[in-house]
C-alpha cells in the first residue's frame, strides 16, 4: 500500500490546527463576547419596555448557548416591583419574589433580535416566596395621565413555565393589614403562554395560555372591615381539564353570632359556613376569565354545613325590595349556564332569636341531598329551574321538597313537599318564638304540602295525619302549663286528623310576604299557616297566631 506523501500528512495538520483554531476561537466569542451581546440586548429590551417598575437582582448567574438558544440561570434572587407607578399597575402584575434558582432555558436569539420577541422555552422558579400586591381599581385610574406608546417587546412567548413548592401572600392596598396567606406547596404549570405587551388593557385579561395547573394549600384571609374569617385548605385547578376543586372550606364569623345580630341597625343574618369538598367541572374557563359568562356543566357540594343566626327583635329595611329566588338571577350582571348543582350529605341550623323569648326558633335540617338544574339565564336557553331536596326534619323525620322556578315566568313558582313520621314535640324547637304553644305529645304520621306562587302571594294545600295530640302553654319565663278548662276540651275534639284507611284531612292556606322579605318567608310563613290550621280549630288558630 503507497503511504502518504509528506504534502498530505502537511495539509491535514494545517487544517486540524487550524479548525481546532477556529473551535477555540469561537468557544471564546461564544464565552465571552456573544454572551455579553445576547445579555445586554436582553436587558435593553426589558429596561426600554418595563422601565424601572420591575427590578431582578441576583448574587450569581450562570449562562450558556444550547444549539438553537441561550440559557440562564439566576441564583439567590430578588424580584421587586416600583408600586408607586400606577398607570404601570393598570396592565402589569404587582409581585414581589425571593428565590434560590430562577431558570430560563433556550431563549430564541433570532426571534430577540430580529423580532423583538422573547421566545422561552421554560422558565422555571424553585420555592420562591411571593407577595402580590393588589391595588384599589380608583387609584389606579386616577392617575392614568401618562401615553401609552408602544413596547419595544411586543411579547414574551413561553413554552412551558413552572413554579415548585412556593409561599404565597396577597396584600391589598384597601387596608395593608388584610392579607391573604396561600400558605403551603404553592404550584402552578403553564404551557404555551403568550403575553401580548403592547395591548393597553391588563395583561391578566389579555394573556392567551393553552393550560395552566396550579395547586396550593392553607389560604387565609381576615379582612379587618368584614364580620368574617376566610380558609380554605386546598386548591386544585386545571384549565384543560375545566376542572376546580377546593378542600376544607370554612368562612367563620369573628365575634359571638348572636351579638353580631344586634350591631346592625337592621335585621341580618350571621352565619358560619364549613365545606368538605367543592367540585366545579365548567364548560369553558376562558369566557369566566374574561368576565363574559359563567358556563359549567356540574357542581358539586360535599358535606356543606349552614349555622345561621338572626334576631327578629332588631328591625327589617322596610325599603329594600326582596326578590324572588330566580328573579334575582336574571338579574345578575353576566350570563350564567349551569347544568346541574349537586348538594351531598349538607345540613342547615338556623336560629332566629327574640328578646322576647328565652329560646330562639331552631330550624334543623340534616343529611341533606339536593340537585338543582337548568340555572340558564341567557333569553334563549331559559327553562324552568327545579330544585329538589331530602333529607332529616328536626332531626327526626325523613322530609323531600321540591320547587318549580321558571325563568322565562319568574313572577310565578310551584313547589310541593312531604314530611315523614315524628314526633310532635321535636317541632318544639322551630316554633319556640312564634308562640307560647307548645306541643306536649302525639305523633306525626305524614304531612303532605303543594302550592304556586306569585310575586309575593303563597296558595296552599296542606294534608295532614296525625294522632294524640296535646299541647302545653308557657309563661314568659318558659314555665309550662297544660291547658284547662274549656279551651283544653275544644282542642281535645280535635287531636286527631287522618282516618284508619291512611286517607288524610286537607286544608287550604294562604300567606301574603311583606315586599321586603325574602322567597324563603312565603314558603315558609305559607307552611307554618297551614301546620297551625292542621292541628288548631279555628277559633285556637285565631288565638294563638294573634300572639
């Protein structure tokens, strides 16, 4: 085999040398001098289009070019914002954040310098502890005097962003001590976020994402100017899948429930609000992004739990006019459409108290099941909203009840009910301030309800069954006392109601609301008409409904 000769062996070394000339050269160009171009081109964009409204400072970067962009890697960073700049408040989020290690990977520079655009492939952000700052909406366009011209960015692209295992905490200008705590393993994943710099309006409103997931636990609020603590324990969203669910809900009153009734100078309810599990599956999360409508396909309540407290002795706002139930949600100021609401293993103990009175009025409903469906208010879709529920009476009789509320009639509604066994005396604690009669004994066979509706009338049928009836009188100071003498003898004659054929004796009621109270009292003042008709002859109803 004939060697090479001398003139080959020099041409290869010449070009070795020389291409491993050209390699470290560029290394060099690329370590140093791109580097440094790609870098303060970089800051130029951001400076020119933010200003000094936002501000990164860092104690390390580290940066690096992969084959089709750059790479940087902050450490021990500070991100701040100039919250004195309102008319930049008005499209930018205010946020501060302190980090350990703020990645970006692939920085597009053909797209940086030819484009204006910074396009990322993902930045990612490892337990940062963010504050957001949440301005008051007056503030900001009081002082909206400045010209929007147009950002030297157009827009930031960003392939996929994470943000891992964070503390979170929202402060409102309003009153700097409210401050939303979103406490523990704040994460949040977006893919395909584009946000457009150079619309006007808020970038929130603006920005075009194609997922965003996040999670969070332990969210608190204490507003100082509300009756009311905040909490809920977990979140979890996910915008592809149209899903949200939150755990452990609680919306608790600050001070004693019953005192709370007496501070206003009109009648209003108290309440403490605990919920296990709320599932929301929505049918599109970008029209309730842009406030346009609210479109859902199911929510689900699990285990919601209703203390209520209000104070009958403290006057209603004559001057409020109350609506009914589905009227008021055609009133509402965006479009809704929800297809069905579930309500599974609820409860509800409301308590109306009365100076007058040493016990308040207890309504208690228990195991409480309910499904509510077509809550379309959009002209075209309107149909007849029926709300159906069952569960325990009083804590002693299974009861249902269900009402008919159509939407393109909402002056008119149709409901119907039934009541189970029970004993007579566990009423006792839902009329304990209506009257001073009390029911000492007997039993509940069945009572069976329909009526329609108006604005503000209630038309009724009562049906009821019982047997053995006896009641029982108190004085102010809640001493009992049987009834005597001739008004005892005349409810005697009637302390049965039914027959042995399991027939039932039916009356007719009627109940008029006042215009300033609201759809539950003409259900409600239209039943207890028709029980006290049921068990009390005429001349007793008189009487004791008087009180």
């Amino acid at each position: 085999m004939e060697k090479p000769s001398k003139t080959w062996l020099r041409i290869f070394k010449i070009t070795g040398i020389t291409v491993l000339t050209v390699v470290f050269l560029l290394s060099i160009f690329v370590s140093f001098f791109l580097k440094g171009i790609i870098n303060n081109r970089l800051k130029k964009e951001i400076n020119d289009t933010f200003g000094d409204f936002y501000t990164l400072s860092f104690e390390n970067s580290y940066t690096s070019l992969s084959w089709n962009g750059f790479n940087i890697e902050f450490e021990k960073v500070e991100f701040e914002t100039d919250t004195a700049n309102k008319f930049m408040m008005m499209r930018y989020p205010a946020v501060f954040f302190k980090t350990n290690s703020f990645k970006i990977d692939n920085i597009n520079i053909s797209n940086l310098f030819f484009d204006s655009v910074i396009d990322l492939k993902k930045v990612a952000i490892d337990k940062p502890e963010l504050l957001f700052f949440i301005p008051e909406k007056e503030n900001l366009t009081e002082n909206n005097s400045e010209e929007s011209g147009e950002n030297t960015i157009k827009n930031i692209q960003v392939a996929n962003f994470e943000l891992s295992d964070g503390n979170a905490s929202f402060v409102f200008n309003r009153n700097l001590a409210d401050t939303l705590y979103a406490g523990k393993n704040v994460n949040l994943k977006m893919e395909d976020l584009m946000i457009d710099l150079n619309s006007t309006e808020n970038i929130v409103k603006t920005s075009k994402v194609e997922q965003v997931a996040f999670s969070l636990n332990e969210i608190l609020l204490s507003p100082k100017d509300s009756d009311y603590d905040y909490r809920i324990g977990g979140i979890n969203f996910n915008y592809r899948d149209e899903l949200l669910q939150c755990f452990g809900v609680e919306i608790t009153a600050k001070r004693d429930p019953y005192k709370m009734t007496l501070e206003s100078p009109f009648r209003k309810t108290i309440f403490n609000i605990s919920l296990d599990t709320l599932n929301y599956q929505s049918g599109n999360f970008k029209e309730l992004k842009d406030l346009s409508s609210i479109k859902g396909s199911a929510l689900h309540l699990v285990n919601l739990n209703l203390d209520l407290v209000r104070n009958k002795s403290i006057p209603l706002d004559e001057t409020q006019y109350k609506e009914l139930f589905h009227k008021s949600l055609l009133n509402l100021s965006i479009p809704v459409e929800i297809d069905s609401v579930y309500l599974k293993n609820g409860s509800i103990d409301y308590k109306i108290h009365s100076d007058k009175e040493l016990q308040p009025g207890n309504l208690m409903l228990t195991q409480l099941n309910a499904t509510i469906v077509n809550l379309y208010t959009e002209k075209s879709k309107r149909d007849v909203v029926t709300a159906s529920f069952k569960g325990v009476f009083m804590e002693d009789a299974p009861f249902t009840f269900q009402a008919k509320l159509p939407l393109n009639d909402p002056n008119n509604h149709t409901y119907n009910g039934h009541i189970g066994a029970m004993k007579l005396t566990s009423l006792n604690p839902l009329i304990a301030n209506l009257t001073r009669v009390k029911l000492a004994e007997g039993r509940i066979n069945k009572l069976d309800f329909e009526g329609t509706g108006n604005q503000l009338k209630n038309w009724g049928i009562m049906r009821s069954d019982f047997e053995g009836l006896k009641l029982k009188v108190t004085d102010s100071q809640n001493n009992e006392r049987w009834l005597q003498s001739g008004l005892g003898n005349l409810i005697a004659r009637k302390n049965n109601r039914g027959s042995s054929d399991n027939s039932t004796d039916s009356v007719e009621y009627v109940f008029e609301r006042p215009p300033y109270k609201d759809h539950l009292t003409l259900y409600a003042g239209g039943l207890i008409e028709g029980f006290a008709l049921s068990i009390l002859p005429k001349s007793v109803y008189n009487l004791v409904m008087s009180q």
